[in-house]
C-alpha cells in the first residue's frame, strides 16, 4: 500500500492558508480483497481515524476511487493522482511520455495533443477530434455519417456532408508526418484505427 500526502498550500503572490490536505493511496481492489478487505472499507477505517483524531471534522472529507484502464501499467500512486489531476503527476506524465516518445506516436486523449518522435504534431481542433473519435472506437469501422453525426458540433459546428470528412481525414493524416496507415480506409464501409504498436494512447 503505497501512501503520498500533497498538500493544498499553493505559493502565490497574495497572502494564503493551508485549507486541508490530500491523500492519495494507491492499491488496487484485488491487492485489498488478497488482505481481507476492500477500497471501501479502507475508506470508511480512515474516516473514523480522522473522527478519533479530529472529532466532527470527518463531515467534512471526501472520498473518490480512481479508475484506470485494466492492465496500465506504473505505480499505483501515481495512477491514483494522473486520474485525480493532480498538476504534479499529470507534468512529470507528459514528461515521461515526451521521453517514451523518441521514436514513435503518443495520442494524448487528457491534454488533446498528439507527439510524433517526441514533436508535437500541429493538428486542428476538428482533426484532433476525428482522431479522438476513431481511436475511442478502436477497432471498429465508423462510417462517413456516424463521423458526421457525432463529431461536428465539436469544434464549432458547420454545414458537412462525407466528401467534407474525406477532406479532414486527408489532412489529419497529413498532419501525421508519415505515420498516415494509423487511419485506415474501409472501401465502402468508412474509416477505422487499429492498434499499432508504434502508437501509445493516454488518457483513455
């Protein structure tokens, strides 16, 4: 059980107070069950050591169980604070992904940004967003008016037909500096994105 105490103090230019503090604990469900107990119980152990230590400050705390792709990799601390946002975590994540980066592509789904070879690819936002889309639905064929249908209020919404996605898929490959077989076309059926292992998704 792995335990990281950050707290709300923030240095600025006007006068500040600590407020609380936050606690991250990482370990997972199945780690907790292998020791007899479980997420929720740990929470509600903690809640009372704060009510025996603070009495009625245990009102005033707050519990969230963060989510994670199964099988991601990393420590479980710092999984726990990348999916709580914390600003710490979520920097030294993008520094790690620009390292990770070297040779290949790093889809970051959070910061809406894509890296190519540690450089990041300069993408509209309606480029970005059908990528987006393509890559939630991993795997599976999205036809011209699913794309249509589902993606053009994103970004600011306009008048589109399929020779208009045609056209934004054109240049977000081209946007893709040599990486364009990532979008591939489905001949008659529209576009899809496959895993590849030259390609790393955050933020899913």
């Amino acid at each position: 059980m792995t335990i990281a105490v950050n707290p709300f103090v923030r240095q600025t230019q006007t006068e500040t107070e600590a407020r609380g503090f936050a606690l991250y604990v990482g370990i997972d469900e199945a780690t907790a069950k292998d020791n007899g107990t479980s997420l929720g119980a740990i929470v509600a152990a903690l809640r009372e050591t704060l009510e025996s230590i603070a009495p009625g400050l245990a009102a005033e705390t707050f519990a969230s169980v963060a989510l994670a792709k199964a099988g991601s990799g990393g420590r479980h601390v710092d999984v726990v604070r990348a999916a709580l946002s914390d600003p710490r975590a979520l920097e030294r994540l993008a520094e790690k992904n620009a390292e990770n980066a070297a040779k290949g592509i790093v889809i970051d789904l959070q910061r809406r940004k894509v890296f190519i070879d540690g450089v990041k690819a300069e993408l509209t936002g309606k480029e970005f967003c059908l990528l987006e889309y393509l890559v939630q639905h991993q795997g599976i064929t999205i036809s011209r008016d699913e794309l249509i249908n589902a993606l053009w209020d994103c970004e600011g919404g306009s008048e589109v037909n399929g020779r208009t996605i045609d056209v934004h898929v054109r240049r977000l490959r081209a946007g893709l500096l040599g990486n364009e077989d990532i979008i591939r076309t489905i001949r008659g059926g529209g576009y899809r994105f496959d895993k590849h292992p030259d390609v790393l998704i955050e933020g899913i």
